[in-house]
C-alpha cells in the first residue's frame, strides 16, 4: 500500500469512527420507491437506453443453486465479514461517497515546485508520475463528487425499471432459508442495487483516481460479497448490476472525456491575456503570491459542461464586477478585511479554521457533503431516493465551481494581501482570484438543495452557508462584496438544480 493509500485508510477510519459507520445501528430503508424507474432522467434517455435481460425464474434449478450457496456463505461468515456486512448495510451509495471524501482528501495537496523552480501539471496519461495525478482541488473534487453521484443516480433508476419489470425477489424473500442480515423490504433483488453502485463506482473512481485502483477495487469486491452475505443478492443479482452499472459508467466516462476539464488549465499565453485585459481596465490583476509564483488554478474551470445551467445560464448569471481596484469602496474593504484578520477573535479563529478546508480535506464540497450525511442517516430511503439527493447536491456543487469560477477569471481581481502586503491572513491563501468567494458559492447553493431535501434543517443550514462565508473574511482572504456575492450567485445556481428536482417525478410534495 502507498502513502496515498495509506492517507485514505486513515481518512476513512476517522470517518467510521466519528459517523459511527461500521459499529453503529444500521439505517433503516423501509421504503421502496417503486416507481423510481419513471423517474426524470439527467444523462440518460430513459430506462430501456441500458438492456438487461430477464432472469431466470426462482424455481430454476440454477438459481436454487444460488440460494444454497447463500446460505453456504451465511453460515461460512468470519467476524470481519460480518463487519463488512454491516457497513454496506447502512447503503452503498452514502458508504462509497463517504470512500470518496477519503480520496478526495488524500489527493488535496498542491503539486511542488520543481527544482528550476518551475510547476508540473499532474496527468491522467502518467497518474504515477511526479507529481501524481489528480491534485484535487475544490473544482476537481466538485466534478468528482458530482460525476460519481448522478451517474449512480441513472443507474439506479435504470435499475428499478427492471427490478419491478422482472419482479424477482431478494434470496431472504425468495424460501430456501437464506437470512435477512440487512434491513427487509419488499424491493426485488434482480439487478443488485449492490452491484449496479459498486460498478459505477468502481469504473468511475478508477479513472478519477488512478493511483488508488486497488484499494478502490477491494471495496467494490467487499460490497459485493457483502449483499450476498446479508442475503439480498444471489450472484446473477450482482453480476446484472454489475453490468449494468459498467454500461451507464462508460456513458458518462463518454461525457467526462468531453466536458472540457482538459482544456480548464490553460497556457501561459492565455494567463497573460487575463492580466492583460484587467490592467486596460484600469485594474490590478490578480497575481500568484507563492514562491515561486504558481500558475492560477484552472482558470478555463468556467467552460466546464454544468449540469442543470447551460453555457448561457452561466453567462446570465454571472455577478457583475467586483468594486475598482483604485477606488475607495475598495480601499474601505481593504480596511476593513486587515481590521477583520489582526482583530479576530477566538470564535471567529475557529470559525476560520473549521471551514478551512484546504490541503488533506474533501474541500469545500466536500464539506457540504458531510454536513448532509447526518441528515441522510436519519431517513428511511431506499437507495435510489438516497442517490437522488446527493445527485442534486452535487450537480449543485458542480454548478457552483463552473459559475464561480468563471466569475473569478473574468475579473481577475486580487487578493486582500496583494494589496496590502502587511495583511496576515489566517489560513493559507489559495492560489486563484478572489471576487467571487467560493465557499460563499459553493455554500449557497449547497444550502438551497438541502433545504429543498430537508426542509427542517433550513435553519442550520443558512447558518452554516452563512458561517461558512464569513469565516473566509475573518481569515483575511477575501473581502466582504467576495462574500455578499457569492452567496447571492449561490443562491441563484441552487435554484436551477431545485427546479430540476420539483419536476423531476420523486418530488415527495407532489
């Protein structure tokens, strides 16, 4: 095992321990969603885009032959796959995002400088090379979040369509004597939930994180073996899943090949251009304050495919500019940010530090992913509605870092310490522009979706978007019109993704 590999074990046993994962009670799913087959789909045409055929009966003797090596497999069953069992009884979908936020963190750390003082891309072709590929930055880490999420979404209900076409049911509903070692329901067994989820995770991660296919692979194969062993899937349950989870992955690989992340680095020349086009403003432009200076972080990030805004929906939707770098609104915010910075208090420190969420982190999205788990954990989805909700975060987020991004880029606006250069900030300043404030962003957009979701939690979360926004001011790296912003644009790109949702038939209002 690797150090990368090494970091993510850590990251996920912190995870376990503090979400009472692997020894906590298992997470009820009394709900089927029977229709989820109808459902509004994102990517996909419809159900019948992905063919799986029907299985054999339950009388066949082949299958009976499956069901005995279930109950073979129950009675075999050591203490660590009993474990295993119970943690992928709490829903594959919440458990790989929870593997995802491991790798996320593990790859948070910004490439070196080489010795001439000169800075390497990581690349997909070379993922081992130095250094490593991906570094995951908070708009890497939005489009991973999001790919694995709405991809699982598409196949789960591609899934139910032929869960309830076939109608065969999970091997402890089936006879034979197999076991329930996991929530009951009434919900067929054939596709494997289990196996669909695993897939798609699996083939997407693989090529997201290169570098951690084994242990990516291990947790596939463990989830596997491990809805055979709680009796809710025989083995031709698990390999149509399978196989179907692969054929919706390779779509949306199809998609991601095409999305325009290659290109969100750009070159020197197009760097020049940015600065360029600030100073005939009239403006400072926005400069790397590392040494040796470091090339903005994926400054074409804003000509990203969305998900629920199209090019023109971005382009609507963009702030107007940032206050004039030789005004005096902007002098007053200067001001006021270096007042904010030397003056903070011990509740603003910590506020500052929580949402840090810089290097070894899931980021900024990831940070919104963890405040919905908690949330998650308390309902009784099925698997489907659970993958719908963290879709619509996600294509939340995505959203947020294409059209924050963009907004940064067009402005190219500096930093508070840029300025001033006496400022002391806090935290480590991040290498790209400040107007607008992506965790400002992010936040806001993230607070509109789980609001839609959890309606209860509105309160929290507001102040969570709220908190999480201002802390960047009291660490000094952005001004309050970054803060006042983002938030607003947040707000304005989650309304897209809850608009998607209110129409999308699973809307439980309806």
């Amino acid at each position: 095992m690797n150090i990368q590999s090494n970091r993510i074990a850590g990251y996920l046993c912190g995870a376990v321990a503090l979400a009472g994962i692997l020894l906590g009670p298992v997470r009820a799913t009394a709900a089927t969603d029977a229709n989820a087959g109808t459902w509004r789909m994102i990517v996909l045409t419809g159900p019948d885009q992905i063919y799986v055929p029907p299985p054999a009966p339950v009388n066949d003797a082949g299958y009976q032959s499956e069901l005995a090596a279930v109950k073979s497999a129950q009675a075999s069953m050591t203490k660590a796959q009993r474990q295993a069992v119970d943690y992928w009884n709490q829903g594959g979908v919440f458990a790989w995002n929870q593997i995802l936020h491991g790798l996320v963190a593990s790859a948070d750390l910004p490439p070196e400088p080489n010795a001439d003082n000169t800075y390497s891309a990581p690349s997909a072709a070379n993922p081992f090379a130095f250094p490593q590929f991906p570094f995951a930055n908070p708009p890497y880490a939005a489009r991973s979040y999001s790919y694995v999420a709405v991809a699982t979404y598409e196949a789960l209900k591609v899934a139910w369509h032929y869960k309830y076409l076939y109608n065969r049911p999970t091997p402890f509903n089936a006879g034979g004597g197999v076991q329930a070692i996991s929530p009951q329901s009434d919900l067929p067994g054939y596709p494997s939930e289990d196996g669909v989820v695993s897939a798609v995770s699996q083939t997407l991660l693989s090529t997201l994180f290169p570098t951690q296919v084994a242990i990516i692979n291990q947790k596939a194969a463990e989830q596997q073996q491990a809805a055979i062993q709680a009796g809710r899937a025989t083995a031709s349950d698990i390999a149509a899943g399978v196989e179907l989870g692969k054929a919706v992955a390779a779509i949306f690989l199809t998609r991601a090949a095409n999305d325009g992340l290659k290109a969100a680095g750009g070159t020197q020349a197009q760097w020049d251009a940015l600065a360029a086009a600030a100073v005939a403003r009239g403006e400072t432009p926005w400069r790397s304050m590392e040494t040796p200076p470091r090339p903005p972080m994926l400054p074409l990030y804003g000509q990203v495919k969305g998900w629920m805004m199209t090019p023109d929906d971005f382009l609507k939707e963009r702030p107007g500019p940032p206050p004039s770098t030789s005004s005096s609104q902007m002098a007053k915010e200067l001001a006021d940010v270096k007042y904010a910075a030397s003056h903070i208090t011990r509740a603003q420190a910590a506020t500052s530090y929580k949402w840090a969420d810089g290097a070894s982190s899931p980021t900024p999205p990831g940070h919104w992913n963890v405040i919905a788990d908690t949330y998650l954990q308390s309902t009784d989805w099925s698997e489907v509605r659970m993958a719908r909700a963290l879709a619509l975060l996600n294509m939340s987020q995505q959203d947020a870092a294409i059209g924050c991004w963009d907004t940064k880029f067009a402005y190219f606006n500096p930093r508070p310490a840029q300025l001033d250069r006496s400022l002391k900030t806090q935290i480590a300043l991040p290498n790209f522009p400040a107007y607008e404030s992506g965790h400002s962003t992010f936040s806001a957009a993230a607070a509109v979706v789980l609001t839609y979701l959890f309606p209860q939690g509105a309160a929290y979360f507001n102040a969570q978007r709220d908190e999480a926004a201002l802390s960047r001011f009291y660490s000094g790296i952005h001004y309050k019109s970054d803060i006042d912003v983002g938030v607003t644009h947040g707000i304005a790109i989650g309304g897209y993704t809850v608009r998607f949702a209110q129409s999308d038939g699973a809307d439980f209002s309806k």
